[in-house]
C-alpha cells in the first residue's frame, strides 16, 4: 500500500511546476493537472498562446481554470495515509531559511529557492522560475533525445552496410574458389592431354621408326641361320673320304646366295628422343616459375576489405593544418547579392545585384554560394568573417537550388549541415532542426571533415583553437564547403599553406 501511495504521489497528485502535491488542483484541457497559482503564474508571462509545461501542447484562447474536486479529495486522503512520509518529501520542497516553497530556480548557483531568497542572498543573480528552467531543461532533453535516436539510425546503417560488405566479400570469395577450381581443373586437363598426346606420338615415332629395323634384323638373323647350316654341311663334305662322293656333292654345297653387304647399314647413336625429353622438362622449369613468380600477384588481386575505424582526430591545430586544402567559391553556383573576389576565395553581400550568366548550378533566391571542390577523406579549412556574421556549411552536390523553397537554405535540410556565425552566439543547423552552441567568439572559424569516418567538427580558431559543435553521422556522397555572409559582411576561405 505505500509503494503504491508513493506512485500516486508521483506521478497523479503532484504538480510538476512546483513539484509539491497539488494544492487547489486544476486539470487543463489536454489532461494534465496542476495546482491552480502555479499555472496562472505560469500563463501569467504568456501572451496569445498558452502551453502545457509537460506535454507543450498550446491552447488559444486561454483556458478557464476550475478546481477539480476529486483530485483535491485524492490529495486530503493521501495526506493521511502518508503521513509522516509526505510530509518528509514536501519538507524537501521548503526553503529552510525562509520557510517558503521553492518555486524558483538560480541559474547562476545551480540550485532551487524560493522568491524571498532571489530578492535576497541571490539579489542579481540569473533568477527565474522553476517551471520555466524545467521547460529549458526539457528542451535540452529532448534536443539529446534527437541526437540520440539520430546516432542510433545512422549505427544502424553503419552495421547494415558492414553486414551488406561481408556478405558482398563472402559472395566474392565463394565465386573466386568455385572459378578458380574450375580453371585448375582445366589447366589440370590440359596438361594430362598434352602428357597423353605426347606418350602417342612418341610411340608412333617408335613404331615407325623401330619397325623397319625389325624386319632387317629378322632377315639378317634368317641368313645367320642358313650361313650356320652351309658352314655344317661343307664342314661334313669337307671330311668325306670318298673322292667320287665328295665331287658328286660338291656342286650342290659350294654355292653361297647373295648377302647384303653389311657395311651398307648405318648405326646412329640412341638418342632419338632426348629432345623430346628436354623440352618436356623444359616446360615443367617455366611453369614452375610461373607458379612461383605470378602466385604473389594473383593473391594481391584479392579486393582488400576497408575497416570502418577512423584514425585518433586531429588535436591541435599544427595537426589540423596536415589536413588543410585549398577551396574557392564556384561562380556557377554563387547567389546573383554575393560579389565574389580575392580569386574567387573570398564572397560579400551588396546592395547591387551582380550580372551572372543563368545556369542550373546557382541559388537564385538564398544569399549563399559553394565550393568548386568536392570534399572527400580527410580535410580541413578555415573561415575568416568581418562584420556581424556569417554562415559556414557543407552540403551535397544534389542541394536544392531554384527558388525560395526553407530546403535551398543550408541547415534546412538533411542534405546540409551549418554553423551560424553571429557577433555574440552560434547556432547549429541540419534537417530543419537547431542547436544552441557555446563557445568563445572569434572571426575565425575551423571546419575540419573526416568524410569516411562522418566527423564534422567546427571550431573557434584564436590563439587556441575550442570545439564548437561535433557531428557524427555516414556521408553519402561527397561534400562542398559552403558560405552564407550577412548583409553587408564578407566572409573568405583562408590561406593556410
């Protein structure tokens, strides 16, 4: 039961401009409630549109304000059931030095008092009242609430596009293995049909050449064999000791046939295919070489897989200056109230409109002008202004151009980015959306891009060098510096080198 008091305190019977329970609550039209002096005071500073503190919606005319019976019942029964407890947590809302509750806020102090104390110890600090440092807070919160959900989508696409490259290279290697097998296997083929054609041809140079020398030695072999048996025979006529025997078998045994005369047949050395075997390992040594020489360069063909982790930022300004790039403004795309000069690097608003050629490329109704450069990878340039201010931006190339439409102006579109440069403040614009930016005043202005890594960083450039505003998000195309001076101001890229 108390925790479930202690929730109805907070969040159904408290007033969240004096954070006390509600005392004569009433509840405006878009439901929340309030004690009724808390948002008449509120209101009170209000002119034409009134607002709730809590959800911001604005009503007109201003409501009427009725008690509300039944919360005030709520109120008196958790006052008894509560106790001690309650009025531990209202006593925390009391100013202990004036017995006052603490409706008001000391910004230069940082802390809550009441009105007594802001006419007295805190007489001429920076005073106002609680709801309305809530409201700034809030604003705050919800300006870090953007940029969080902003950081949020943009690492979701930085994981979507690492996921997409990972697929994208496994797909690759996967196709790489599968059609070099398949060339290997060719080459693979190749090479076992020329091993198989040349085993062919050597044995039919062998057949051919082996063949004829077969039937020589076969011929030479039968007349071996003949000469053999003649030499039997007259040795056996040769030892008959009958004369009349002798004479009669002569005739028969004494004729020799003709022989070829051996000298006629030519014996070459046996080395009729040692070229074939030297041009076999001829061509085993170069593609050996091959393999050894040319494997280096196929694995450096191998698309290397770039790691999205940007190297430490610049730190000071000597650093910053490793970076630095010359830019001059494009005429095709400066406004026909800007005067160019100084080599195209420095821009002015005049009271005269200048006489420009037309073309597609130029704002023809917001004062402003961009680069002729396109900026990509790692840069850095500065900005100098006289006179009351200036705008300093980036956009894409595809940035709206004709007519007098809020997305043409930098800062008013998510296709720029811009840092509005005044005598006293700076103020930070993309999508249409602003950003309060401290920092000390300079003439100078610092931008430094690191465009793979979507870091976008101004600064305050002095004797020291102070960040302005940082922004980091995934560019998608290339970038070009942009300016946008005041009337009557003038605005130059700086020379640094």
């Amino acid at each position: 039961m108390a925790q479930k008091g202690d929730r109805l305190y907070r969040e159904t019977i408290s007033c969240s401009i004096c954070l006390d329970l509600l005392t004569d609550p009433v509840t405006i039209p878009c439901g929340h409630s309030y004690c009724m002096s808390c948002i008449k005071e509120f209101w009170d500073g209000k002119r034409r549109i009134y607002s709730c503190p809590q959800c911001r919606k604005t009503f007109k005319p201003r409501p009427a304000l009725v008690k509300s019976t039944i919360l005030a019942a709520l109120v008196e029964q958790l006052k008894k059931k509560t106790g001690p407890k309650a009025s531990r947590k209202l006593q925390e809302n009391i100013c202990s030095r004036h017995d006052e509750v603490m409706k008001m806020f000391c910004r230069t102090d940082q802390q809550s008092i009441c009105y007594l104390c802001s006419v007295d110890e805190h007489k001429g600090h920076d005073t106002v009242s609680a709801a309305a440092e809530r409201t700034e807070r809030q604003r705050e919160i919800e300006v870090s609430l953007r940029q969080i959900q902003q950081r949020i989508q943009d690492r979701e696409k930085d994981v979507k596009l690492l996921q997409q490259e990972v697929e994208a290279f496994n797909r690759s290697a996967d196709k790489a293995v599968e059609d070099s097998g398949e060339i290997f296997t060719e080459l693979i083929h190749l090479i076992r049909k020329r091993s198989s054609d040349v085993k062919q041809q050597i044995r039919s140079q062998q057949q051919t050449e082996v063949s004829p020398v077969k039937e020589l030695q076969e011929k030479l072999e039968q007349e071996i064999t003949e000469l053999k048996r003649k030499d039997a025979e007259l040795k056996q006529l040769s030892h008959t000791e009958d004369h009349i025997q002798f004479l009669h078998n002569y005739p028969s045994l004494s004729q020799l046939s003709a022989s070829k005369d051996s000298s006629s047949i030519n014996i070459c050395p046996l080395r009729y295919f040692e070229d074939v075997t030297a041009a076999v390992s001829e061509l085993r040594d170069k593609l050996q070489d091959i393999l050894k020489q040319k494997w280096t360069n196929i694995s450096l063909t191998v698309t290397e897989v770039e790691v999205l982790l940007s190297e430490p930022e610049p730190k000071t300004r000597a650093e910053f200056l490793k970076y630095s790039c010359e830019i001059t403004l494009d005429p095709n795309t400066v406004n026909t109230w800007l005067l160019l000069s100084e080599g195209n690097r420095k821009t002015e608003q005049t009271r005269q409109k200048q006489s420009y050629s037309n073309h597609p490329d130029r704002f023809t109704d917001w004062r402003q002008v961009l680069s002729g450069e396109s900026l990509t990878g790692r840069c850095y340039w500065e900005v100098e202004r006289r006179g009351r201010g200036v705008c300093v931006a980036v956009a894409y190339k595809n940035i709206s151009r004709a007519g007098g439409s809020i997305h043409c102006g930098f800062g008013f579109s998510y296709k720029s980015w811009a840092l509005y440069c005044d005598t006293n403040c700076y103020e930070f614009w993309f999508n249409n959306i602003s950003t309060r930016v401290s920092g000390p005043g300079s003439s100078r202005v610092g931008v430094y891009l690191d465009h793979r890594a979507g870091i976008l960083s101004f600064y305050s450039v002095s004797e020291t060098m102070t960040l302005l505003h940082r922004v980091q998000t995934t560019f998608t195309q290339p970038l070009y510096a942009g300016l946008c001076p005041y009337y009557g101001d003038t605005a130059e890229f700086c020379k640094l080198k």
